[in-house]
C-alpha cells in the first residue's frame, strides 16, 4: 500500500471515529436514561438506547439504521446480517428477523433508524440530473435488507440531521432537504440498486412486497398459493423463486413467523388462555401450535409469559 493511499485511508478513518462520537454525544444527550427507543421531533427518525444485551424477535420495517455503540446481529431465515458503527443496514420490505443486540457494562447499545419514505426514494429517482449509479451484481440488489460500509458523505448527512434536534425551529425547512440527501447518498454507495427497486414500478420487489402485505393481512387464513401467485400476475414457482430471493425464506415461513410473532405479543400482553391464541392466529391444533412456539421463542407459551411477568415486575 503506497503512503499518500495509507494516509488517506487512516483521516477516513478518523473522520468516520470523530463522527461517531459526535453521533453518541447526541443520542446521549437526547435518551437520557431512556431504554429502547424515542421518536423524535423529525417525523421517521427514531433514537434507541439498549444497556445489556438482548435478543429479540421483530417485524424489520423499510428502515435505514445506523449504529453509534455496541453491534448487532441479524437472522433472517437463515442468513445472518452483521453491522456495527462502521456499517448501515438498509430494509426494503417486512421482514420477520431475529435480532441480537451486543453491548457491554458502561457501554450500552446506541443507534438511529430513519423510516424510508417509498415515495421520496421514486421522486428522487424521476429526477433527470440523478448521477447513474455503479452497476451491481444481480444477485445483490434481490434480497430485501442489506448492509453496507458507512461513507463520510452520509456520516455527514446524519450527523446533521441529528443537530436539527438541538434546534427544533429549522426542522420543518431542513429535515426534509437532509433527508433527501441521505436518500441520495444510499442510492449512489453500497446497495443503491435495492432502493431502487423498493420505488420502481411493477418490479419483482414491488410484486413481493404485495405478497407480503397479503400475507400480513390474511393471516389467519390457510395460504393459497395459486390465488396470490395470480394477484399479482406470477407463476408459484416463480412467485416462490423471487420471494425466497427477496426474504430468505419460503412464503410458508413467512406467514408461519408472522403467526408467531403475533402469538407471542398475544400470550405476553393478553389475559387469554393459550388455546384461544392459537385460534387467533390461524391455528386449529393448540398442541401443533404450542410445539412451533416452544421451536421458535425456545419455551412453551405459559413458561415464555411467566418469565415476561417476572422480568416485567423486577424492573
């Protein structure tokens, strides 16, 4: 590596360093002593503060996120994606995902998410002076959430929407001028092609995305595959060939963690008896349905809300 490349390598890094300390200074001095996450006075953008590590099972919205301390982990069928304060993750669709937060005593977990905004990224892509993007691989512009190795431009882009929450009288003018840029920035590095297209009309990501949203609110109802293959103009085997390319898993998975995840909020916050969350969620056998449960969250349903309670109350 010749000098002059070693130099410029080692003020990004110090950049990027000096960045991310101005990104937790501010995330601290917002959360406080908050645990979990904040929405903030810039509509989408969202603050999180974790202090000990945790796992949980979630719903991935369309989100761009960043991480300012601590890491995490993410499953995905059975892909794991991880990202720290040296990389971002973009969603495309709704994902059911396993995530594992890491941080350690003194230290917690800080990050940000910005909601993305489907018809901001199709405007700014009908914009006629929008640079071409570089090229990517096919396959990697398929999959439904990617990360991706945070820039200096769009480190700069953040932080400054941050700032905006220290002077809330300019966000109605610059909110949405930065927020733009940050769209911009993630169109034009890493994994622009898939916000390409999450906007573009008619594309497999926008047919899949219409499965799912199908599939979210026929839940309870036994998935026929024939029916949402011609809803949205598809053969099932290509239906089942770009929605396992865009989720990482089958339709069936899909709808199965849908199911679950639903259960699960049901058996820890609902005074109702197991059988009838099972009923709830489009399950006609408790018994199957309480061997799914144990597969997924590791526990039977009662065990998994007399350990909630538990926690719950020591807190």
């Amino acid at each position: 590596m010749s000098t002059a490349h070693q130099q410029g390598t080692d003020r990004f890094d110090q950049v990027r360093e000096q960045s991310r300390l101005e990104i937790v200074d501010l995330v601290t001095r917002m959360v406080g002593n908050l645990e979990g996450s904040m929405e903030t006075a810039v509509a989408g953008l969202h603050l999180y503060r974790i202090v000990r590590p945790v796992s949980r099972h979630s719903l991935q919205k369309p989100i761009f996120a960043m991480i300012a301390q601590g890491s995490k982990r993410l499953l995905v069928g059975d892909e794991i994606y991880k990202y720290d304060p040296m990389h971002y993750l973009v969603s495309s669709v709704d994902l059911p995902v396993l995530g594992k937060i890491m941080c350690s005593t003194g230290e917690p977990y800080l990050g940000l998410r910005l909601d993305l905004d489907v018809g901001e990224i199709a405007r700014l892509i009908r914009d006629e002076d929008l640079p071409q993007a570089p090229a990517l691989k096919a396959a990697a512009s398929t999959r439904g959430l990617c990360v991706s190795g945070v820039s200096p431009t769009l480190l700069d882009a953040v932080l400054r929407l941050l700032r905006l929450l220290d002077t809330p009288q300019d966000i109605p003018i610059l909110a949405p001028l930065i927020k733009r840029e940050i769209l911009y920035r993630l169109l034009m590095n890493g994994q622009g092609a898939l916000l390409r297209q999450i906007a573009m009309q008619d594309s497999q990501m926008q047919r899949i995305a219409k499965v799912i949203r199908i599939l979210s609110e026929n839940l309870t109802q036994p998935l026929r595959m024939e029916e949402v293959a011609r809803s949205v103009h598809m053969s099932v085997s290509s239906l089942h060939h770009h929605f396992k390319a865009v989720t990482a898993m089958s339709p069936l998975q899909y709808q199965k963690q849908l199911r679950l995840q639903q259960a699960r909020e049901l058996v820890l916050t609902a005074d109702i008896d197991v059988t009838r969350v099972a009923h709830t969620v489009g399950y006609e056998s408790p018994s199957q349905f309480s061997r799914e449960y144990s597969r997924f969250f590791g526990m039977p349903p009662l065990r998994d809300r007399r350990r909630w309670l538990q926690e719950t109350a020591a807190a």
